[in-house]
C-alpha cells in the first residue's frame, strides 16, 4: 500500500505549527511524530534501509493437560483437585 507523499507533507507541516506554539513536553511529541512520518516516506520510497523493529514477545502459553494420573492407593480421595 502506498502511501501519498503529499498527505504526509501536510501532516508534517500540521505538526510543525503545532511544536512552534507549544511548550517543550508538546514540542518533542510534534518532533517525534514528524520524525515517524519522514521515516514512513522514507521507508516506503525504498532509499533508506529500514532499521530491525522488534515485535514484543509474549509469555508462551501452558501446554494442555493431556491425560491425568488419579492416584490409586487407598486413602486417596478419587476425584479430587488437590491430589498430586
């Protein structure tokens, strides 16, 4: 999907007004987002290459229990959750 240059242009200059009249917690996130927008043209134009990203990696799920060994002995209690 291609994206069009002259859109971007406007939001980068949309920003730019936006960090000239703001404070400087304002000013560094207009700063940050026109840095992604030059990289998102950048990128899609092919003439830089694009550094690694890193996806976040999520805990591995628990494996199924598959069969479960009730214990046989005499004393113990047949269906319980709590035998081990």
């Amino acid at each position: 999907m291609a994206i069009e240059t002259a859109h971007v242009m406007q939001q980068i200059e949309k920003h730019l007004s936006q960090a000239k009249t703001a404070d400087p917690a304002k000013q560094r996130e207009s700063i940050a987002a026109i840095r992604a927008l030059c990289e998102l043209v950048l990128d899609d134009s092919g003439t830089v290459a694009s550094a690694p990203r890193t996806l976040p990696l999520s805990a591995p799920a628990p494996a199924p229990v598959t069969s479960l060994n009730k214990l046989e002995e005499d004393d113990a209690n047949k269906d319980s959750i709590f035998e081990f």
